[in-house]
C-alpha cells in the first residue's frame, strides 16, 4: 500500500457501477426503467447467453437528441432531475443519472438515438457519430463484466440469471399494462404482453389464461390499483406478490403483511396470494431515494398507505367465488403429435373461456342449495342453480358458528348456555392469566369462567350450539390460542377454536332438515368460501362441466 491517495476515476466508477450493476437482470431493469421514462409504448428485449454475451434494449419512446447522446453515458447526467426540491417530487423512475455510466464502466455499449451513435467499452468511447435515424431508443450491451472477473464469477447459473432478467420484465409487464413488452432469450419469445392497458389481459401474458382468470381486479378505490388471486388459486410462496408505487416496484415488509392480513382465514397456512397492487400516491409523500436500486421506500403516512391497500384488497376479495370442479382434460387419442397439440391448445382455449364466464357471472342470489344426502362420512350433496355441489359439514358449519361468535363478540352481547353440572378443569398459570385477562371477550364469546383454587377453572357455560361434552376441551384450546397468540387476531383465533369444537363432526349424520339449514346458512355466511382456517367449505360442479363432460353440448 501506498498510503492514501484518490482513485483513478476508472476504478471509482467500478466500484460505483457495482452498487446499480450487479447481474444481467440489473442491466434490463435499468434499460427498461429508461424506457418507460421515455414514455414508450413498445419495449423489446433480446437477451443471448444468459445476458452475458449481450442485452440489446429497444424503445419507442422520445429518445435522445443527438447532440446530447455522449452526456446520456456521463456520471451524474440526467434529465430527471434538475434541483434539490425535485428530488422531493419524483415522478420518474430514474433520477440519478448512473444508470448508462454504469452499466458502460463494466460492459462493451453500442447505442444509437436521435440519428446519432456512440460506441464505448470500459467506461472509454471508442467511437461516436452519425447513425440511423429511427424512434426512441436503441442500446446493445456486450461482454458484461468482461472486465470485472470476480463479478462475472459471482454469476448463477444461466437458468437463475435468466430467471431474473424474466421477473423483472414481468413485473414491469403487470404494472405497465399499456406497454407492449417482448422478451426474447437466444431468439426464443419468453413474455409477451399486449400492452392495450388491460392489466388481466397482461396478467393471462404473464401467470397463463387459467390463472389471469382467477384474478379480481381492483376498480374504483382511491391509491391502489392492480389485481388480487382469489382465495381459491393460492401459491407456496410469495413470488408471485408484485408491489409498487407509482409503477416502480418495491419490497415492502409491511405492505406484503397487509395484503396477507385481507386472506387470513380465507387461505391455508404456508399458502400465499397472487398479487399485483401499484400505490398511485403524490410524489411528494414518498421518499423513493433511500436505496442504491430504489427497492425501498419510505412513505411519510404508512398507516394510511396500509389501510388502503386493505380496504382495496378486500373490497376486490368481496367477489371470491366457490371452488370449482375441473376436470382433468382429456387426452385425445391419435399418434400425430401436431394434430395433438392444436386439439390441446383447442381445449385449454374453451376450458379458459368457460372458466372466465362463471367467474365473471355473479351467482344468482336468494335460490336455496336442494339438500339431497350426505356422502362419504361427512360429506353434504346438494344441488343449486350452478351445478351440483359438495359441502365439507365439519367446514362450513364452523365458518358459518365462527361468523357468528364474531359477531357476538362486535355487539359484546355473548349467547351461552349454563352447564348442568359445571365442569372443572386444571390449566397451566399461563391459561389462567388468558382467561382473568379476556374476561369480557370470552364471555362475548358465550364462556363464563371462574377462578376455582390457583390452577382449575370452573366452566359455567359454553356457546349456545356447543355440546355440553366438549367443553373442558374446547375451553382448554381457546384459552390456548388466547395466550399463544398475543397479536390482535389472538381472539379471533380463540373463536376459530370455539367454532371448531361446536360444529357438527364429520363424521355425524344429519338429517335432511339439518342438511338444508346448514346449507342455507352457508350461503348466507360471509366469506364462506373457507373455513376460519382456510379449508374449502364446498366444491362446485358446474353445469357446463357436467355438459362438458358428457359431451351434452353437440
Ligand atoms: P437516469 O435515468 O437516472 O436519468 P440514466 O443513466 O439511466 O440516468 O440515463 C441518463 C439520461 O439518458 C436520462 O436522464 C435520459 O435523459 C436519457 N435516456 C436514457 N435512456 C433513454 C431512453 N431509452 N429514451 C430516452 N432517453 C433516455
Ligand atoms: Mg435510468
């Protein structure tokens, strides 16, 4: 070492380039973000050999004069940004004026615009001119890294980088519906979007006719728009949750917890939502300058943003449908594999119709379920204007009796009945302190409790619809749920444990009586589409499956 000293401005910029240009991916995330300031309607990208070999980044947007083409490629040169207060008000997606020095300190970048042409490699222009005269924007970036080994070693496999570049291209395809995208990898088309400003039109582009289908758009509500899965269609991660403000996407913690929050009891544990919500906010209440890739934000009200995207969530969740029934398609027999694949694509074609037709029809209301047996051990048949339907008894009864306790427990006014003999059970010292502490709760809920020596409890009564037999387990478990779970839902957890110990068994027979009452109040249940913890309560064959099916539609 030779004691401190400035650096070369070539390695400054490495090292600069390496907080915005980590991977492939970053470089089309930069190019497009360029783009879409540019106000383009059509993006097309063509990446060859995992990005490595080149990116080449083509706009229709207003494109760069050609005087000012060499000062596009300089270290701080932006036209986004022009005084400190604007750095209060962006509006665009960059602003820092990095992105194309970056990406030129570590890559070979040939770019016309504007009639012009400049060729640089490493940071140095090799060559600048005239060039064709053509709209928008056109940027080839070859041998990225070339000149950064450790970077180029850090590099994931081809399918992982390729991955990436994919999601960033979707994602700004979910968020910018009236663009055009077109990603093409070594020459093969990989998303395509319609950019005719339909976002579940790109949304069939991206996730697939079957899927974009299930989606509930978000219409008319202040903030947010996009779109949300319906409970039904779920996934194991959260992949599949996009979030942005102003069209720039964004991790946020505590937004992903709110969308999640609008599903509890509607999806089961592990499972999460398919989502796109893009926050339409004043610039001025967000401060997007808090990371090197723009990834996070800070909003000045969060409680507000986190309520909207709430009430917005579950305003669109306030249509989610039943389970459908789908039938495996059939195989068509034949050996001419073209022949297979047109009739194939034929059925996915009218399976996704069909399926868009009843999600988008509202089920007609005020016709009861005709109860009409039970099947299995618990299983109720019934038959409504849609088709032919199955009921898990044991799940719809406990969302219609958790509905209920929550409702007992918003009017404070419980509904019990008292014990003949009452029952005493031995509990823990930390169940004991969850039933002095929800003394006004439980008993909204329909438990009466008293204390009876240092570690039992009386039970006095229980829910009007609960068994007298299953009290001391029931009680046992509320309490449980009082005290494991000391977030907001504990009580709502504790219903769902009442509820469960209180509905009928699968086990039970009904009669038809029971049968139609239980349907009936099913149907009129809110979200009844699940259980509180998330089952599915019915399966719906619709008619035109069964017509499908028994090919009654020739
Ligand atoms: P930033 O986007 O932060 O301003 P960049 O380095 O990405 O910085 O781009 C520098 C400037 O080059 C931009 O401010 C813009 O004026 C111009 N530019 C880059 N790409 C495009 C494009 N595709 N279309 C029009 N102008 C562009
Ligand atoms: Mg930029």
């Amino acid at each position: 070492m030779s004691g401190i000293h400035r650096l070369p401005q070539e390695v400054a910029d490495a090292i600069a380039a390496g907080e915005v240009i980590e991977r492939p991916a970053s470089v089309v995330k930069e190019l497009v973000e360029n783009a879409l300031d540019a106000d383009a309607r059509r993006i097309t990208i063509d990446v060859r050999g995992a990005g490595r070999t080149s990116i080449r980044v083509s706009d229709d947007g207003s494109g760069i004069i050609s005087d000012e083409l060499p000062l596009a490629f300089m270290r701080h040169a932006t036209s986004k940004v022009l005084t400190l207060a604007d750095l209060h008000g962006i509006r665009s997606l960059g602003f820092r004026g990095e992105a194309l020095a970056s990406i030129a300190a570590v890559s070979d970048v040939d770019c016309t615009s504007g009639g012009a042409r400049i060729h640089l490699r490493a940071g140095e222009v090799l060559e600048q001119g005239a060039g064709p005269l053509l709209p928008g924007v056109n940027i080839e970036v070859t041998d990225l890294f070339a000149n950064m080994p450790a970077r180029l070693k850090f590099l994931k496999s081809d399918a992982t980088e390729v991955a990436a570049m994919r999601d960033v291209i979707s994602t700004f395809a979910l968020l910018h519906p009236h663009v055009k995208f077109h990603l093409t990898i070594d020459g093969r088309a990989s998303v395509t979007s319609g950019g005719d400003g339909d976002r579940k039109r790109a949304g069939a582009a991206i996730y697939g006719q079957l899927v974009a289908a299930e989606m509930l758009e978000i219409v008319g509500l202040p903030l947010v728009s996009g779109m949300v899965s319906q409970p039904r269609v779920s996934r194991g991660t959260r992949d599949w949750i996009v979030l942005a403000v102003n069209g720039r996407p964004i991790s946020s913690r505590s937004l992903v917890f709110a969308l999640e929050e609008c599903y509890q009891g509607r999806l089961e544990r592990g499972r999460h939502p398919i989502a796109v919500l893009d926050i339409g906010i004043d610039p001025e209440l967000v401060d997007v300058n808090v990371h090197p890739s723009k990834r996070e934000v800070r909003f000045r009200d969060e409680n507000a943003i986190f309520s909207a995207v709430q009430r917005a969530v579950r305003a669109a969740l306030g249509g989610s449908e039943p389970f459908f029934y789908r039938a495996p398609a059939p195989t068509p027999a034949g050996s001419h594999e073209q022949q297979t694949a047109h009739l194939r694509v034929a059925q996915e074609a009218s399976a996704a119709v069909a399926v868009q037709d009843l999600v988008t029809e509202p089920a007609p209301a005020g016709v009861p379920l005709r109860p009409m047996g039970q099947a299995g051990p618990g299983y109720l048949v019934a038959e409504g204007p849609q088709g032919l339907v199955l009921v898990d008894q044991h799940a719809a009864h406990e969302r219609i009796l958790y509905n209920r306790l929550l409702a007992r427990l918003r009017d404070g006014r419980g509904m019990s009945q008292a014990l003949l003999i009452p029952a005493a059970i031995d509990v823990e010292p930390a169940l004991m302190a969850a039933a002095a502490d929800h003394q006004a709760e439980l008993s909204a809920l329909g438990l009466e409790l008293v204390e009876f020596g240092p570690r039992s409890l009386r039970i006095l009564a229980v829910p009007a619809e609960m068994p007298a037999s299953r009290a001391t387990k029931a009680v046992h478990e509320t309490l449980s749920a009082l005290s494991e779970n000391r977030s907001e839902n504990a009580v709502e957890k504790a219903a769902a444990a009442l509820a469960c110990h209180s509905a009928v068994r699968f086990g039970d027979v009904l009669d038809l009586a029971e049968q139609r009452r239980l349907l009936a109040d099913l149907e009129l249940a809110e979200d009844s589409v699940t259980c509180p913890h998330g089952r599915p309560t019915r399966l719906l064959i619709d008619w035109q499956e069964l017509t499908r099916h028994f090919r009654r539609n020739y």
